[in-house]
C-alpha cells in the first residue's frame, strides 16, 4: 500500500545535536510530497510554537502535532486540543512539589498562550529551556495559572536516566493522567488519551488515511504508540530502547546523518512503498 502520510518526531529524530537539518534537501522532499498528494506531519512533545520555529524557513505546507499530541494544528488553526483540567493540574502539582523522590526537579507547564517554570532566568538551564519553550513566565509556587495547559514537563538537569522516576510516577497516577519519557531525561505527562498515535488518528481520520498508508519517525518512548500503530513505524538507529522495542524497523542512519530524509528518499524515488 502507498505511503500517503510521513509523520516524524523532531529532536534526536529529524534534527541533528545541534538541532538544525539539511533544509535544501528537506524543501525538495517536501515540494514532492505536496505534488503527490501526501502529507507531512511533525509529531512532537515540544511546544507547537517550537515546532512551527524550527521549520519556519520550511516553505509548504506541514501540519502539528505538538505538546505530545495535546494540541493538533494544521495550517495555523487549532483542529484539537486536550488541555489538563484545572483540578487535576493543582492536584498534580501537589503531589510533584510534595513527593521528595522528585525533589529539585525542573518543573514547566506547557500552556496555550506562555509557559510557566519553577526556573529562573539565573538558572544554568534557563537558555537551553528558552530554546524549546517560547513566552516563558517564571512563577515559583505556580499559583494564578490563568491559561490553559497542555503538558507538565518534569526533568533533572543533571541526571540521564529518570527510568525509576517515571515507573513510580506511572504508578502512582494510575488512570488520571498519561506519563512517558521524552527527550533530554525528561518525563511529560499529559491528559491519559493523549499520544502522538491519538494526534495521527484524529488527522487520519480527516484525511481519510489508515494506517497502512502512514509512516512514522521517532526515538524515545512517547513515540512508541506511533511507532506500533504506523504501518512503517521506524525507530531512529540512535533511539533509545522504549522506541526501538515498539518499532518494526530501525533507519539505516542515525539523526545526525539525516536518518529520516534517506529513508523519505527511498519512499520518494520508489524503493520503498
């Protein structure tokens, strides 16, 4: 079956380590995909005003599915959203600022309009957060959230595997809410529906598109349910194992040899249907 929709996920996928990729040889992939009536899709856990940055230079039409799947976004228009609902949100935060196994961690709240964060514009981590996150508001207790949020980010600067962490907080919130890790020893927890799979469906289903014809990039575990659900669902050559272990196939090159472009080529140029 004909590949009709290419869905890739952006850091340590799409993008190299130094978060840039080969926008000539992306441009020409995109006009073709256009012309044969195929779809691209960003499927990110980052912020969808990120995401939109990253390919702003990017000429075409690509639409977003951003903040885990929360929030769905197709030429500009907001087609989906799922925001926490407030009581939830204040009852979650309790229980992260209370619980000491995830004492000092770096809290952000992803929401509709800014960005809040225990951070400060002092902190070591300030720049890299400013490069994911747009409209940042520092805010310390997190009281007065006056705008709508899509995902709580939860991260320690100077630890690399949050696998413990992320199976108690798992555990501990049960059926409420959704938590898996992301990129840089992350954990994003969002309402339980929400996945990247959950941001594919509701644009399969406006596109008239299965499964079978779609095909799927990524390289942590909140791309495993894309990468299960996806006809061609590939793991990065670099990705960490929650994704390799959902993905039938694993690219031929890693993220920084432009792994996801080479095997669009073979798509493209008809090596791979």
């Amino acid at each position: 079956m004909t590949v009709r929709l290419i869905a890739s996920d952006i850091d340590g996928t799409f993008l190299n380590d130094k978060h840039t990729f080969d926008h000539d040889r992306f441009q020409q992939q995109l006009n073709q995909i256009m012309d044969r009536d195929m779809k691209f899709v960003v499927a990110s856990g980052n912020q969808l005003a990120h995401c939109q940055e990253v390919f702003s230079k990017i000429h075409g039409d690509i639409t977003f599915v951003a903040e885990d799947g929360a929030v769905i976004a197709e030429q500009g228009k907001i087609l989906d959203e799922s925001p926490i609902p407030a009581n939830m949100l204040n009852d979650l935060l309790d229980y992260l600022i209370g619980t000491p196994e995830y004492g000092g961690a770096t809290l952000i709240l992803s929401g509709r309009d800014h960005v809040l964060t225990n951070l400060t514009k002092e902190s070591p981590e300030w720049d890299l957060t400013n490069y994911f996150y747009q409209n940042i508001v520092p805010n310390s207790d997190f009281k007065k959230i006056n705008t709508p949020i899509y995902k709580v980010d939860i991260h320690w600067a100077d630890m690399r595997d949050v696998r413990d962490k992320a199976d108690k907080l798992r555990k501990d919130l049960g059926t409420e809410l959704g938590s898996v890790m992301s990129g840089f020893s992350g954990i994003d927890i969002t309402m339980p529906h929400v996945t990247k799979s959950y941001g594919l469906q509701q644009l399969q289903h406006i596109w008239s598109v299965s499964m079978d014809e779609t095909m799927a990039f990524g390289d942590n575990q909140n791309d495993s349910a894309m990468l299960q659900h996806a006809r061609l669902g590939y793991a990065m050559k670099n990705a960490a194992e929650e994704a390799l272990e959902a993905a039938e196939f694993v690219t031929p090159l890693d993220n920084n040899q432009s792994g996801v472009m080479d095997v669009i080529d073979q798509v493209l140029d008809g090596r791979l249907k």
